[in-house]
C-alpha cells in the first residue's frame, strides 16, 4: 500500500478536480446531446460565476454569504443559459453555433474584463471551511472534500430528475420524439430552453466553487471550455454518467497522472484524449438517447 | 433590383472594397525603399512604447506606461532638453501580436526609440529588426537572460532572470546551513533560467539541493504532487519561480496544504509582487524574495517616488512601474548627450550615461548593456491594514 | 478560380457571368501584385501575413467545406512548415525554393501520419481528434530545445531565390514571396476542387454511403484530401517564417487554430474564395484594427461573428452568390434525393 500512501493526495485532488468538471461539464454534455447545440461560451460561463465569487465574497466570508454567492452564480447561469438558448435556436449547423457561441463568448470575455480588470482574482475559501482534516494520516483541506461532496450530491439529484421524474420523463421525451410531445400541448423550445438553462447554471456554480482552487481571470474561460470538452468528448455525449466517468478521468489524469509523469505532464490530457476517441469514438458511456443518436431512443 | 444587375452590383461592390482596401493601406512612398530613421535635427524626439494593452500581462503594462509616464510629466514633457512624442503600441500576450507592434512603431511610426517589452520570446524576436532598422530598444522587462548581450540597440532597464535567482542562491545557503532546499519552477525559458542562476550561487556557497521539479506551464492547476516530493525530499526550505496567476495559485495551496510552518518558502521576487500580492493576501505572509525592488525601500529616493505615483495613480508603485521609469531616466540621460534624435545618435550616446539615481538605488548598465544594480531580500509582512514586501537586507 | 465553376453551374454557360467572374480575378491580382509600390512598410507586412494566413484558410476550407471535414490541426502543419524553413534557414540554406520544398514535404508526411489515424472518425469526434493534433504539436513546438522550447526560434536568416542572390530583407520582397506561394497554393486547391479527386471530396461530403456504393473508398478519398490539406498548409508556414523571421510555439496557439476555421465559415465553406475574404477580414480587424481600438481587438473580432451568424448565414461568399445555384451545393430536390 507504499503507492498509495504515496499519491492518495493527489488521487483525491484528481477526485476535488473531477468534482468541479463534472459540474461545469455536464450541462455542455446535456446540451450538446440533447439539442445537438455545440455550445462555445460554456467556459466563458463558467467564468461568470467565478467572477460573481469575486464581487460577492469578501475574505472573511462565512458559509452563509457563500449559500447566497451559490445562489446568485445559479440565478445568472439560468439566465445566462436561456439567452444562449434563444440566440442560438435557430441555427442548426454546428459550424455557425460554434461561430456564435464563440463571438458571444469574446463579447462575454470582453465585458468582464471591463468589469473586473485583467488582473488576477482571487475567491477567498469560506470561513468555516479553510481549515484541513486528517485523512489516512496526511492533511487536506476541507474545502476540497466539500466540493466532492457536494458535486456527488447534485449529480446524483440529476439523475434522479432526469430519470425518475415527471419532468425529467418530459425532456427524455422532447429529446426523444419532439412531434409527439407537441401533440401532448407541451411546447418542446421551452423544455429544451430549460435544458440550456440548468446547464448553464450548474456551470456558473462550479465557476464559482472552483474560485477558490482555480482563481478568476481573463482568458481562464478558454482552459475551463478545453477541458469541459475534452471531458464531454471522452465522457459521451449527452450522458450525465459519461460526464462523471470523463470527468473522474481527466482530473486524475491532470493530477495522479502528472505526478506520476511529470516529464510528460504537457502531453499527457491530449494524448489520453486522442487514445479513448480512437479506441471508443463514441466516448466511454455515450448517450442511449438524444439529438446524438438521431433522437430515438 | 433583380437578377444580373443585382450580381453586377455586389461583385462591383467587392472590386471597390478591395481596390479601397489596398489604397487605404497606403502611406506616402511604397514598401520597396529603403528604411531610414527617424527625422533628423528637429527638437523633438518620439519614442515608441510597446507594451501589453490586453492579455494577461496587461496589469504590467499598466504599471509600466505609468512609471514612463510619470517620469516624464517630472520633466514637464522633455527628455534630454527635447520635446517628446509618446507613441504606444499593444504588445500582447505572444511574439505573434508583439513583433507586428514593433514593427509598426518602427515602420510606420518611425519612432527614434523603443521602450517596453514585457514577453522575452518578443524581446528575442525583434532584436534583429531593431538593429537592422538602427532603433534603439530600452527593454523595460522581458528577463530572459539572452535578450541584452552588448548589441548596440538592445538596453535593459530590467533584469535577468538567472540574476534574480543568483542574488538569493548565497543567503539561503548561509541560512540553512546543513539542511537542504527543493527547488520547482514553471517549465519555460524563464523559470528554468532563474533556477539555474539560483543554483550557481547556492551550490557555490556550499548549499545541497534535495531536489527539483519543473511543472508544465500555463496549464498547472495542482500544485500537490510536487509539494508532497518536497516535503518528502528532507528540505527545509522551497526556492521557486513563477509569475502572474500560477504565483497566486501556488502560494495559496503551499499554505493550505500546510508547508508554511516547516519549510520557508522563498522565491524571485515576481512570486509576490503587485497585483499578485493584493490576491494571495494572508496566504503569502512570511514568503521570502529576492528582487531589485521594493515600494518599501526605506531611502530618500524612493520615498519621494512612491509619494510621487501613490498621488498621481492612488496605488503603490511595483517593480515593473521603476523599470519604466528608469527606461525614461535613461533615454534621458542619453538625449542630453546625443548628437541629434536619430536612433543611431540615441544608441551611441546610451553607451556613456553612466549611473542612474534610481528610486531602487544606484546603478548603471553593465558590458552587455544590463542593469549591474543591488537586490534586496524581501519578506512579506502585514502593513498598514495590507500586505507588503518589507525589506530586511540588502544581498551582496 | 471556382467563381468560373460557379458561373458554369448557373444555368449552362452563362457566358456573360463567367468572364465577369474572370476580369474579377484578374483585377484582383493585378492590385495584389502592385501593392508594394503604394503601400508603406507595415501595411504590406500586414497584407503579407494575410496571405499566408489566407492560405491556411484555404487548406481548412479543403477539409471543411468540400469534404465536410471541420479540423483544428491545420496550424500544426502550418506550424510544421514554419519551423522547418526556419531551421532549414538556420543551418542549411537560405534557399526559398528549398525551404518551401522541405517544409510542404514534412508537413506532408506528418499529415500523413496523423490523418490515416483521424480520418477513421468522423463529426465533432474528429474534430476533437484535429484538436489533440494541434495543441500536441503545439506543446511539442513549446517544449523542444532544438525549436527554441518556448521562447521560439529567432534569428532565422533573411531568404534568397537564386543561390548568389541578395537576401529579401524589405518588406516589398517578402510580401511578393508571400503572394507567390500565396498563388501556388491557391492554384493546387483549384486544380484539385476540379479533378475527380475533388468530386469524391464532396460526394464524402454529402453522402458517404452513395460514394461506397458507386465503389470507391472514403477513407482513401478523405485521407488524400488530409494529406493536400496539410502540404498546403505547411507551405503557408514557409512562407509565414520568410516574413517574421521568427516562429513561437503561440503561432500554434489553439485560438490561431479556431480563427482559423471560423474565418472559413465567416467567408462562407465550400468556395476558395470566400475563406480567403473571411481570412483577410478577420486578421485586418485582430491585428490592423485591434490597435486602434486598445485592447478591444477580441469584442470587435467577437462581434463580427455573432453579425456574420445571423446576416451572413453561408458566409461572405454564399451572401454575395444568394438566388444563384451553386454546383457545390446541391438544391433541395437533390437533398432530398441523396437522403440516405
């Protein structure tokens, strides 16, 4: 057990890492494969409710004025998210919404930096969760433990709506067969809408959870969209489970894997990524329904 | 308006945009001649400032337009007796958007000098185009070691990245003594450079290295596993270097993961310094530098800069804010000297300015045309309700 | 160039569109080819970085609008092809002729390589694909020793076309060096549109399966368009080295790699010519207009798309060419036929 008692550190901070991508990436994952919407301004985002950390959060910040940061990043990202979803309703090739996605972006990136400066920002760690605990005789901050906690928590409450629910029943069944759920009287942009907007809400919120790890600030919206990709891509479109599963992979990879290869740490993201799509194209755990396999399920 | 007409119209339209385009383009003369310097004999002089305007070194050239520019509104707008024309250009992030800056600050613009540069692979890119066009460049950052090496149009108000690192390597190694240190930096030009100049110092005194670890660049968010190899490695104390967000980040988790008590961080001075200091906060107390500089200098001259910029941009001055202002000292050290404003008379006299009184001290440049200048160990220390780098010594 | 196809598609020999189309062409490049002799310094360094842009594009436009391919490793054989002129400037010969050589040959092989690999996937898959492709080059580019690692490689000596001849150092020169690779590769991409290579290129495009029907094999088909693609886009890279004289590993940045293709969907995928529009229009505003507008060069580039999406919606070239048929893209009724 010497190698694990070596890296446990660094399996869990794969673990805190792969917490945050999965929320920030299961809402581009949830769009893409349900709506067929490649949604560029994903990162930029994600860096909204970092920043919204920034305006809320003073260093001396208790857990409640953190709840109502939690908040705020969540209401911004819902109507965030349904903007993105009006402007880019109408264009179906993925080219163009990868052109609009990525302009609005820039204009995102560009007013945020009239607001906050380009200077880096940092998001202060709550109050009561600053501190370490003991875990298997090494240190490690509490915050971290947190955020997997947490992530495990909404995602599980995901799958649950999403599978369980009337209205997680009533967007498997737009995505699956939008006609016939007209004919229902129920009206499927809408449904679709609210897709985009949770999404983007969950990315806000884990912009503004990774704050503390990853800081705010210009150009952080381009890393953050690369990864949320790359993990959206090995995952499997459209899969809340292919999200964790990319997710899980990439922050180790980012972490257990760097320390493991540090010679090889620049090559390491983008060559696991290039190997799972040769060997899996569909990613890992694919959707079994969506806009990504023709919309039947 | 239908059909044939309507096409004749739009492809009449496109001819008409380009021929506009090209003719838009054009300035008296053509691209086929040869380049000259600037004006000859006239009274003023124009000097080109290349700094980043946009990109994450932005904050940088903010301090740094300023510190330029408040040295000459000291000299009611002269330099050398000569009026000055400030012509600025946007830098960047990378070479691809700084050398087209250079470029047109020196072609188009015809600029007798240059002043700025805060990226070192621009830096390296346009030292030929700045000697093939006899413009001198006052380099007021970019620290990569080979940037300034006695060619006669590269000056370096700044410093060296393996300078910065040899300062210190001595005085740790006195301080530890026995005991050993770990060194980690970011994995490009500039963070392998300062280690190495760390290591000739520290080895040279006696020091005994654990161990080293260079972490990709740009792209590290996870400090850990390195920090786990240090505490492993026995080391009693860290030299790193890195600059802009990746100093925020690690500094943070080097206290959260709890190495602070146990093993004294020290670093180039960039770990800590401006804007980077007011976002790590309580998280960088106690952190040990070495730089050039200090807004805390406890001397005359530097008392009355810092009165001087705190007034005129209400926030302390950084090391990046001096470098600029002594780019302008030197230009205008030089001018005074010069036999004209031509790049090349600017050049010639920039070799014989002598010593420099410099809000960090006096100093001049050195054979390859760098600054020979005193640094200080700093240590991070809670000031007037903020956070500072106070000054304990002066290294040798 | 394939405004002649165009004007053939338009109803059999619309003679009268297909010499304007002709005259346009040769305006144009009589303008380009003079505009040394109006322009200063550093707007013809502009143009010349344009060019060699321009061509990137038209090498992403291959792929991406006549095989239906959208790729983001086109920079890393334009970036091959740079670093191989350089270090061929560096330590072997200032020859132009050989660096272009040397450089389309690599960048060629290593398209080659890589493609028989990325080709196999198809859709976003590839795309991501094309994008471990590019930002591995590019971390390649940003690490190794003998490339500079990341402060780039400097110093590469000013060009030569003849051995003996003086080195292209004004502006002027290397621009027209620009222009003619500029041309050269322009004209492979025409001539291969044309052939019945280019007709397999767009049948991959619409529809796969009918290609393997009539016999012949998409992944060859895709896999040379991969390779043309790259050695075109490794001769822009030598040329681009001519100009700057220096190549950083931030010349294979991913976003040079997304401007890239959005130029091509801005200009409008499928024509050579639209891209190459698009090209230039995005560079002037990042680069040309970014300076005078301070650090806004991203929200003017950022507006520019959202405009293009919604008022230009297939691109500069398909907005000046609406209401005509286009032989590139097939009408509804052929939609509907090919539907497989």
């Amino acid at each position: 057990m010497d190698w694990l008692d070596a890296n446990l550190l660094s399996i869990l901070n794969g673990l805190a890492l792969a917490a945050l991508l999965f929320l920030i990436a299961v809402g581009l994952s949830l769009v893409f494969g349900t709506m067929d919407v490649l949604n560029l301004a994903h990162g930029a985002v994600s860096l909204t409710g970092a920043y919204i950390g920034v305006a809320l959060l003073d260093p001396d910040a208790g857990a409640g004025q953190f709840v109502v940061a939690i908040l705020a990043a969540a209401a911004v990202g819902l109507a965030f998210g349904g903007a993105l979803a009006l402007l880019t309703g109408g264009v179906r090739d993925h080219l163009r919404q990868a052109l609009l996605t990525l302009g609005i972006a820039m204009i995102a990136g560009d007013i945020l930096r009239q607001l906050f400066g380009a200077d880096v920002q940092s998001v202060p760690t709550p109050n009561g969760l600053a501190g370490s605990v003991d875990v298997l005789g090494k240190s490690y901050p509490v915050y971290r433990l947190v955020v997997i906690g947490l992530s495990i928590v909404i995602g599980v409450v995901l799958y649950v709506v999403l599978e369980r629910t009337q209205v997680g029943a009533l967007v498997r069944a737009t995505v699956a067969d939008r006609g016939m759920v007209e004919t229902l009287g129920v009206r499927s942009n809408v449904v679709l809408a609210g897709v985009f907007a949770v999404g983007a809400a969950l990315a806000s919120v884990g912009g503004l959870l990774a704050g503390p790890v990853l800081g705010a600030q210009p150009g952080l919206d381009n890393t953050i969209l690369l990864l949320a990709l790359v993990v959206v891509v090995v995952g499997g479109l459209g899969s809340i489970r292919g999200a964790v599963l990319g997710a899980v992979l990439v922050g180790e990879v980012q972490t257990l894997g760097v320390a493991l290869f540090p010679a090889y740490a620049s090559f390491l993201l983008f060559g696991a990524m290039a190997l799972v799509l040769l060997l899996k194209p569909g990613g890992l755990l694919p959707a079994r329904y969506g806009a990504a396999t023709g919309g039947h399920a | 308006m239908p059909g044939p007409s309507r096409r004749r119209l739009r492809r009449t339209s496109l001819i008409a945009l380009v021929a506009a385009l090209a003719l838009t383009a054009a300035a008296c003369g053509g691209s086929l001649d040869e380049e000259g310097g600037g004006e000859e004999g006239s009274g003023s002089v124009k000097v080109g400032l290349a700094l980043p305007a946009s990109g994450v070194y932005e904050p940088l050239g903010v301090d740094m337009t300023r510190g330029f520019e408040l040295y000459l509104e000291e000299q009611q707008g002269k330099l050398g007796g000569k009026e000055v024309e400030v012509v600025k250009a946007d830098e960047g992030e990378a070479p691809d958007t700084g050398v087209p800056a250079v470029q047109k600050l020196v072609t188009q613009d015809k600029v007798d000098a240059l002043v700025g540069i805060v990226n070192s692979a621009t830096a390296l890119g346009v030292k030929d185009t700045v000697s093939q066009s006899k413009v001198p460049l006052i380099v007021a950052n970019a620290g990569a070691d080979e940037v300034a090496d006695g060619g006669d149009y590269v000056w370096r108000t700044s410093f060296t990245n393996g300078g910065v690192g040899e300062a210190l390597g001595g005085a740790v190694a006195e301080e530890l003594g026995n005991e050993s240190v770990y060194l980690m930096a970011a994995d490009y030009a500039a963070g392998r450079e300062s280690v190495a100049g760390f290591k000739k110092s520290f080895e040279a005194a006696g020091g005994k290295i654990a161990g080293e670890s260079f972490t990709p660049f740009g792209t590290t968010t996870d400090w850990q596993p390195f920090l786990s190899k240090a505490q492993n490695s026995g080391a009693k104390a860290v030299y790193v270097f890195y600059a802009g967000g990746e100093a925020v980040n690690f500094v943070k988790q080097y206290k959260s993961f709890g190495l602070g008590e146990e093993i004294q961080l020290y670093g180039a001075g960039f770990l800590t310094e401006g804007g980077v200091l007011a976002a790590q906060g309580k998280a960088a107390e106690g952190v040990r530098t070495s730089l050039h500089y200090s807004d805390q200098l406890d001397t005359p001259e530097n008392k009355e800069f810092v009165d001087a910029y705190t007034k005129a941009y209400d926030a302390p001055p950084t090391v990046y804010a001096v470098q600029a202002y002594d780019a302008a000292a030197a230009l205008d050290l030089a001018l005074k000297d010069a036999d004209g404003t031509s790049g090349e008379a600017i050049a010639k006299a920039l070799g014989g300015i002598g010593e420099i009184e410099s809000p960090r001290g006096t100093w001049s440049f050195d054979e390859d045309h760098n600054p020979d200048q005193p640094y200080f160990l700093r240590e991070v220390q809670a000031v007037d309700g903020g956070f500072a780098n106070a000054v304990l010594n002066e290294l040798s | 160039m394939s405004t002649g196809v165009v004007a053939e598609a338009a109803g059999g020999g619309n003679k009268r569109a297909q010499i304007v189309g002709r005259v346009l062409v040769a305006v144009v490049l009589v303008l380009l080819a003079l505009l040394p002799f109006v322009a200063a310094s550093y707007p013809i360094s502009i143009a010349g970085r344009m060019l060699s842009f321009a061509l990137l594009v038209v090498s992403v436009d291959l792929l991406t609008g006549f095989t239906g391919l959208p790729t983001l490793a086109q920079i890393a054989y334009f970036g091959i092809g740079a670093y191989t002129a350089g270090l061929v400037g560096i330590h072997w010969t200032t020859n132009l002729f050989a660096q272009l050589g040397i450089g389309i040959v690599v960048a060629a092989v290593v398209a080659l390589f890589t493609g028989a690999v990325a080709v196999r996937t198809s859709g976003i898959v590839f795309l991501m694909v094309t994008l471990a492709i590019g930002e591995l080059t590019h971390q390649l580019a940003d690490s190794l020793p003998q490339l500079g690692a990341s402060n780039g490689l400097a110093g590469i000596p000013p060009g030569t076309v003849y051995p003996g001849a003086e080195p292209l150092l004004l502006a002027g020169y290397t621009y027209w060096w620009a222009l003619l690779v500029f041309l050269l590769g322009v004209a492979v991409a025409v001539v291969v549109a044309r052939s019945p290579l280019g007709r397999s290129m767009r049948a991959v495009r619409e529809s796969p399966t009918r290609l393997a029907a009539v016999g012949q094999r998409t992944y060859v088909v895709k896999l040379a368009a991969f390779v043309i693609a790259g050695g075109i886009a490794g001769a822009a890279g030598t040329a681009w080295a001519v100009q700057t004289r220096f190549v950083s590993p931030g010349d294979l940045a991913f976003s040079v790699s997304a401007i890239a293709l959005l130029s091509v969907v801005v200009g409008g995928a499928g024509t050579l010519w639209g891209p190459v529009l698009g090209a230039s229009i995005v560079i002037l505003i990042r680069d040309w207009l970014s300076q005078y507008v301070a650090g806004h060069g991203e929200l003017m580039l950022g507006i520019l798309f959202v405009v293009a999406v919604y008022l230009m919606p297939r691109g500069i070239a398909g907005t000046i060419l609406r209401g005509k048929r286009r032989s590139d893209e097939p009408s509804a009724r052929e939609r509907a036929e090919t539907a497989a």
